[in-house]
C-alpha cells in the first residue's frame, strides 16, 4: 500500500508540475535553486558534508552521484525522495526542526532538472572557495631562452605539467587571415596573402602594420568597446535624453591608443564627450530598484572594469560571491544626487547608503565631497597601481578577444579561478609595465608561438576546462560585413551633401574625422561598427546595447540561419558584390581573386571548375551572387580559425 500510494503521489506531483514547468518562466538558478539548497539540502551534502557519499558542491559531484537524470525529474531519485511519505527514506530527513520539502520548492527542483540542470560557472557551495587576489603579484618567469615570449615560457610550462606537447604552428595563410580579423577586423591584404603562398611571410612585420594602423584598428575595436560600454546610436533613452553618445570619444581614445589608466579614469570621473557610459537608462514608467540609473551605474563600472556581477547583490546579498547589497549601494552612493535607502527585493530596508570603495584597503571615498569629487576618487581608486583586479580585467578580456576563451572564465567573473594565474598576472603586469598601453598587450600576444599556433574547435561540454591553445572564433556581424564589402570592394557611400549638413544620419563618421583631422571623407569605406543596427547584424548577434556585453553569442541560432539563408541584407551585399566584380574580370579570375581575398589561398582546381559550373564561362547577375553566397557560407570564411 504505501509504493501505491507514492506512486499516486508522484504520478499527480509529476503531473501538475509539468503543467507548471510550461506555463512558468526559465528557473533561476541563483535565486530559486540556491536558495532552496541552501536550506535543506547543504547541511549535509556541501562543504565538508557528504552524507551517503553524494556531495552537492558542483554540478559534476551532483552528476557523478547518478541521483538524477537530465531532463527527466520523474525518473530521478533526488526527486522521489523528496516526495516520499516514507519517513524513513524521505529527505530533508525527519527530525523536529526538519519538515517536508514545500510543494512549491519541489516544483523548482523538478523544472531545473527538467531544464538540464544550469548552474553558475565557477559556483559551488564548498568552503575552500578561490580567492581571487587584489593587489599585482610577481610572477617568477619559467626557465626559457632570454628572448623567449613570457606567455610562451608560461603557458609551455603549464602543457608540459599537464602531460601535453605545445601546438604544432598554423601555416601562414591561417596565421595572416586570424591575426588580421583579431587585430583590425579585415582580410589580410593581398600582398601578405601572396607571400604566405610563396612561404615569405614575415610574421612580425605584419602584427606591426596592422598595429599601425590608427584608423582600421579602432574601427574594429569600436566593435569590443561599443558593446562593453553600452554606446549605441539608438534605442532606449535616447528620445528622452536620458543617453548619449560617446563615439567621438572613444573612437579618439583608440585612434590615439590612450593608456588604459587614463581611458578608465575619463570614463568613471567624464568630462561631456564620455558621460554617455556612467548615465544609465532612464526608463519609461516605474522600475525595480535594482534598475535605477545610480545602481547601473554601480553595476556597469563593476563588470566593466572589476569583472564582478554586482546585479544579484543589487536586489540582495549574492548568494554566488561575496558581494552584499550594502556593496552595490555604496557604488551606487558614488554617482547619486540624493540620498539612497538600501532596498531589499523591492522594499526599503530603512538603511542609508553611504558612498563608499568596495576595497577599502586601497583607499576610501570620501562621503562628504560633492558628486564629481567623489567620482574623481572612484575613477583613482579603480585605477590605483595596486588595484591588481582592474589590470588583471582588462587582459583576461583581451586574451579572450585574440584567443577565444578566457584565462579567468567567463571574463564577467573573475572571482573564478584561472587556469593560469600566473599568465594572467603576467600580462597584468606587462600591462602597467608598458604605461597601460593596450596595443603592447596585443603584441605580446600576437607575436607570441601559441598564438600563432593551430587552432581547435573548443567543446564546453568537456569539464574541466584545459587550455590546448588558441580557440576557434565566429566571425562578429561587423566583421563578416566588412570583410564581404572588402573581397567584392563595394562599399557604402555616405551622400556628401548630407555629409555636410553634419546632420545624425552621418553622426558617426563626422566623429571620426573630426578625430583624424580630415576635411572630405573621400572614398574611404564605411565600416559596419559606425552603421545602425540592422537585422542581419542582430540576428548575427550585434546587441542592442541597452546593457554591458561582454561576449558575442558562439553558437550559430536559427534567426541567424535564415537570415544568411535568404535575409533581404545578404542579398543585397551579394548583389552589390556580384555587380561589382562582373565587369572587371572573366569567370576563372573572379574565382581565383575571390579565393585569395575571401580565404586567404588558391582554389582547387575542382573548386574552380564547380564554380565555373554556377556562373558560366562568361559571368552573369545571378551566377556571380550565387558563388558569392557559397563562399561567404563556408565555415572556413564565417570563422576564425
């Protein structure tokens, strides 16, 4: 009678719980699941705890356990003894202060099973916990030759201790097609395509150029720091003047490689041109409190430049890191007008916020001092020589952009310990070495033998994560653009009467020549970083900029599938492209030219007969921009490998 009656049980649970697994929202793990585990279950399966060998502490100890399948919380035993009305097999255990798990508390333990089990990177519930250092460290370089690239003695070390071999070098044509489109965001020009075909490349001499390159370079960093720094050229808030623009500026703090300390401290502390960043959106209607524009702004500056999620400590205390909700308020303090009352979950605490540094060690804010004031000494505070985070922040994002992944990973977490410490504090320290000069960062990487290395197709499934070397990367929307116009040379022209009227339609490239002292635009191209949103560009993953983003989508959607499938923009490009080359060059040439541009090699010869095949010896319209298509369809084009 009593399986009976727990297999009734359970078939009505299971069966009121899938009604409400589709009508409910995705489960939060932070703040439904944790929460619950927390107080019930951590007691005696986290931390130190293990009872009956099953630890809660990661997801992989509660894989391993083999409590639960994936999808199926009616066919897991976590959730059969949850349910039971054995009392002696029922957990929580019975005991006086132990009661039953809620129904409620069950459902959102089914449904996050039910939804494959998502849990926070780099959380777990034990107690020997990475602390993530403040203040730079020394790091004791590995035996090497003199001239040896530090990140090479580094990173050869840490292969070697994991029993690997360092990766075999890419060939040059891959090498030149990955460090263009890291560096500036193009094709590699057609002299260094031939000579990485005749195997003359000088690999140095070409991150140099491209270095060098004031205007190609910030264009494309534009990209990276666009989505970092929320500067959109429309959307929310701009209507009500509750956002502006900061193009002008930072397309200038690029062109001119201004050094990160200093860029930092004018982003936190702005003069006008670069208070776009520290103005959150004023949104329409009433707001969580957690959304007001001081605590944005709080939480903007912490991910930014701190790699910290103070969004959770925003509402509450975080139940993933240390933060607190008096944390989130202090920085909040920094930046507001008027007084601010700490609010829990959307109700007044009574508390009072005082403004205050996350890290007093370093220094402290003085309350007192009026709003710019109190900003100057942030923007100091976040930039203090032994604030090792801010270093440390700036490089693991720069290491993900040149080699696909993090050190510290995700980049938004830095409390996550790296696989490397001491490469990340040697690049941290190389950083402040060089003046804060970004561009030096990006040359010890680039002209380092593991950058330069063969790439692999990284699978996230396979934990624990091991660095192999350099990652597989999606082309960005701006780059696949930029790169189609650049291989057909069909570029937007902006309308010069418009462009002299300095009107907003052209608001961006005015901005840069106002940057580059240039009095005509010429027939310089227009790249996609200073264009408007469009579908293509947000299907392929460019953001609408409302909030910080740190990293582009790395997984091909549907949305974006059918938009490189038949999307109106795709065909107009190819269209453009098509009519571009058709007139210059018969059907072998067009192939050849368009081989070498787009892939940076030369074409089979069975790749030139099948495209001879789609446009006929003489090229027409529609067999030009079919060939096209295929060959901005290829893998090898849409990524960089």
């Amino acid at each position: 009678m009593r399986m009976a009656h727990m297999l009734f049980f359970r078939s009505v649970f299971l069966g009121m719980a899938s009604v409400a697994a589709t009508a409910q929202a995705e489960v939060d793990f932070a703040h439904q699941v944790v929460p619950i585990l927390k107080k019930h279950c951590i007691e005696c399966h986290g931390g130190d705890e293990s009872k009956g060998g099953f630890s809660m502490n990661t997801r992989d100890l509660v894989l391993e356990a083999d409590v639960l399948e994936i999808g199926k919380p009616h066919d897991s035993f976590f959730i059969e003894s949850l349910i039971t009305d054995d009392e002696d097999e029922r957990m929580p255990p019975i005991k006086k202060s132990k009661d039953p798990l809620p129904k409620a508390d069950v459902e959102v333990l089914s449904k996050w099973i039910e939804q494959g089990l998502k849990w926070e990177p780099g959380f777990t519930f034990a107690k020997d916990r990475y602390k993530a250092p403040l203040k730079p460290r020394e790091v004791k370089l590995p035996a090497g030759p003199k001239d040896a690239n530090p990140v090479d003695l580094i990173v050869a070390k840490y292969l070697a201790d994991k029993g690997m071999k360092f990766p075999e070098p890419a060939d040059d044509s891959t090498f030149i097609a990955r460090v263009s489109q890291d560096l500036v965001g193009l094709p590699p020009k057609p002299e260094w395509v031939e000579a990485a075909i005749a195997g003359k490349l000088e690999r140095r001499a070409v991150i140099e150029e491209l270095l060098a390159d004031q205007s190609a370079y910030a264009a494309h960093w534009m990209t990276f720091w666009n989505d970092l720094l929320r500067n959109g050229y429309d959307g929310t808030g701009f209507i009500t003047g509750g956002r502006s623009q900061i193009t002008e500026w930072l397309y200038g703090s690029l062109y001119h490689n201004k050094p990160y300390d200093q860029f930092v401290r004018q982003l936190v502390a702005p003069s006008a041109e670069a208070r776009g960043f520290i103005e959150g959106i004023k949104w329409r209607g009433q707001v969580n409190a957690s959304q007001t524009t001081q605590m944005q702004f709080s939480q903007n500056v912490s991910q930014v430049f701190l790699g910290i999620n103070m969004k959770c400590a925003s509402c509450h205390d975080s139940f993933t890191s240390e933060w607190k909700l008096k944390d989130a308020y202090s920085l909040a303090a920094v930046v507001s007008d008027s007084e601010l009352e700490l609010t829990r979950c959307d109700k007044p605490t009574g508390v009072k916020a005082a403004a205050a540094w996350i890290f007093p060690e370093l220094g402290e804010i003085d309350a007192s001092m009026p709003r710019d004031q109190r900003l100057k000494q942030l923007a100091n505070l976040i930039t203090h020589p032994e604030n090792g985070r801010t270093q440390r922040t700036i490089v693991n994002r720069l290491w993900m952009q040149m080699m696909g992944r993090g050190i510290a990973h995700p980049v938004d977490a830095m409390d996550t310990e790296p696989w490397s410490e001491d490469l990340l504090d040697q690049l941290a320290n190389e950083l402040v070495a060089s003046g804060y000069d970004i561009k030096e960062v990006l040359r010890l990487i680039a002209t380092s033998r593991i950058y330069q290395a063969r790439s692999e197709v990284l699978d996230e499934a396979v934990q624990p994560y091991v660095f192999r070397g350099p990652v597989r990367k999606r082309m960005t929307a701006e780059q696949f653009i930029d790169s189609v116009r650049t291989v057909t040379g069909v570029w937007p022209k902006p309308d010069k009467q418009a462009l002299a009227q300095k009107g907003k339609k052209y608001g961006q490239i005015n901005a840069m020549m106002k940057v580059e002292g240039l009095k005509s635009w010429g027939d310089r191209p227009v790249r996609a970083a200073f264009t408007k949103r469009d579908a293509l560009q947000a299907a392929m993953g460019r953001p609408n900029r409302e909030q910080v983003v740190t990293a582009r989508p790395s997984v091909l959607t549907t949305l974006e599938a059918i938009n490189l499938a038949n999307g109106p923009e795709v065909a107009k490009l190819m269209e453009e492209g098509a009519k571009g080359l058709i007139d210059k060059a018969s059907s072998q040439n067009i192939v050849e030219q368009t081989f070498l541009a787009a892939l940076s090699r030369s074409p089979s010869q069975s790749e030139i007969r099948a495209a001879i095949a789609l446009m006929g010896q003489q090229p027409n319209q529609n067999g030009v921009e079919d060939f096209l298509w295929s060959i901005f369809m290829l893998p090898e084009f849409l990524y960089i490998n």
